[in-house]
C-alpha cells in the first residue's frame, strides 16, 4: 500500500513538473519580445550588483593584497568586534541616525506639501514658473551646491548672514560650528530636491478621478476639504511606498555631499558611516575593517526596510512586496 502511494505521488510530481515547465515555455515563446527587452537590465544588474558581491566576504577575512581575495585568511567577526569596541561607533551611529531622521522629519513631507499646493494652482503660467524655480536646483551638482552653500553662509559677506546682521543680529559661522551642520546639511538638500520630488506626487494626484472633486463642490466641501478627504487619500499608496524606500536607506546618508561639507571643525558632528568606511578604507588602506562597517550599514539598512515594509502591510495593505 505505502509503495503504491509512493509511487503515485512521484508521479504526480514528475507530472506536475512537467506541467510547470510546460507553461514557463509558452510564457516565453508569447512573451519573448518583453523578455528581450528586460534582458539589458537583468545582466547589468548581474554584472554590476550581483557579481562584486563576491568581494564582501573581505569583511570577514584579513584581506591582503597579494594573496587576493580568495586565498587571504578567514578571522571570522574580528572586524565586527573591533568596531563595536571603537571609540567612534556611537559618534557614527548618532551622526548617520540623526541626520537621516532628520532628513527624513523635514524633507519627506515638504515635496507633498508642494506638490498639493501646485495641484490647487489653476494660473498655468504661474504653475510652470513655480514648477521650473523648484525643479531647477536638481540639475545642480553636489560640488556646485556645497559651494553656493558656503558662499550664503559665509560669516562675512554671506547673505544669510548679511540679513541676520541687517535685524541687528551677530553672525553665525554656519558651516565651522558642529551644532549647525545637520540643519544646513538638511534645509540645502530640502532646497535642492523638493521640486524633484514632488514631481511622483503630481502624477498621483493626476490620477484621481475628477468626478469626486465635482461632487464634493456639489457637497459644498471647501478647498482644504477636498485635499484632506480626496487628495491625500488618494496618493497615500505613493506616500507609503515612497516613506518605505527612505527607511531603507534610512543609514545611507549620502557620501559625496557629506564630506564636501566637513571640515576639522565641524567633524565631531558631520562624521558619518559613509565618510568613516572613505577614510579607513582607502585612505587607511584597512580594506576589510572598511567592509565590515560598510556591511554592518548595509545589514541594517535592509533590516529597516523589512520591518517598515511589514509594518505598512499590516497597516495600510500597501508595500513593496
């Protein structure tokens, strides 16, 4: 008896087997335009994020140059450990957490915010001159960016400074004093990306059906009715996708930017994961200590994402996955 439910239940599975592969040859052979159009993508994802991950296991070797990757000896969570250990850990930690939360506080809602202002503008003209005023300073580059910072922040002629010292105010050395650094690192970048931004958040509001603001101008709802009660629901699935993807690389505060910015002065408040992994790893040529930080913050940055994707799941039935 139990041989003959043996054998019927491999059968079933060679059948079912079969079946599948059967069904995967049709998809391709109806689909195969699409599959030839996406290949471009997957192979350069290959080759460019899925094959140098060999190389993260020098996080956990003591790597040495001239016995390669492959042949440098396995030390386990040394690196981990001496991480941990350092004087620097809760500075960096404390750094990169508070100027993503803060980024994340501040820069998260103004694009919403500036999106359902110019979703109410009915001027064209006026429409597209705020639209090309707010998108313009994306084009910037980080370079170009950091140094019309420092131009309207300098403590003499700045103009930031100039206006302080017009309502009879002393000037700031914004960019030497550590207790300024996350604010001018967050409002530039406010500044540089919220017209950007808003742009995803324009198109959701696009796609609200019409009919429902007729009605409710029927209803009698006033303007700031219609946002609370029609727009905002209606791009609240972007707002939950969009929020999920910033805590998930709510640790990967952006290097370049971060480290045109930082001077001695200010170190104690603008040194973070990114600019640390920078100059212990290639500067201090301590590559794999440098990948073990670097992969800790990595680590992390995909714990988060997990959590916030299941945590908007469970709230709002939207998420990534």
């Amino acid at each position: 008896m139990d041989t003959t439910s043996s054998s019927s239940y491999q059968l079933n599975s060679v059948q079912a087997k079969k079946r599948t592969g059967s069904r995967l040859l049709t998809s391709l052979r109806r689909n195969w335009d699409l599959y030839v159009l996406i290949s471009p993508v997957i192979v350069y994802f290959i080759i460019f994020h899925y094959f140098p991950i060999y190389g993260v296991q020098i996080a956990f070797k003591n790597y040495i140059a001239t016995q390669g990757i492959w042949n440098s000896p396995w030390v386990g969570f040394k690196h981990f450990q001496r991480f941990f250990d350092s004087y620097y850990f809760w500075r960096l930690i404390r750094n990169t957490l508070g100027i993503s939360l803060y980024e994340l506080a501040v820069g998260f809602p103004v694009p919403i915010l500036l999106a359902l202002l110019i979703n109410e503008v009915r001027q064209k003209f006026f429409r597209r001159f705020v639209q090309t005023v707010t998108y313009a300073p994306h084009f910037l580059s980080t370079v170009v960016l950091v140094g019309m910072v420092v131009m309207f922040l300098h403590p003499n002629n700045g103009i930031l400074n100039e206006l302080i010292k017009l309502f009879g105010g002393q000037p700031i050395s914004f960019m030497t004093e550590p207790g300024w650094f996350k604010s001018v690192y967050v409002f530039s970048g406010v500044w540089q990306q919220m017209g950007w931004s808003s742009i995803i958040y324009l198109s959701a509001l696009a796609g609200i059906d019409p009919h429902l603001h007729e009605a409710a101008r029927i209803d009698g709802a006033s303007r700031l009715k219609r946002i609370w009660h029609i727009n905002l629901p209606g791009i609240m699935p972007t707002i939950v996708i969009l929020l999920i993807l910033n805590v998930g690389s709510i640790m990967g505060v952006g290097f370049e930017k971060v480290y045109l910015m930082q001077n001695s002065l200010n170190k104690e408040s603008s040194e973070v994961i990114s600019t640390y992994v920078y100059q212990t790893g290639l500067l201090g040529a301590q590559y794999s200590f440098s990948a073990a930080v670097g992969l800790f913050n990595s680590v992390i940055n995909f714990i988060l994402l997990v959590l916030v994707n299941r945590a908007a799941k469970m709230m709002k039935q939207t998420s990534l996955w």
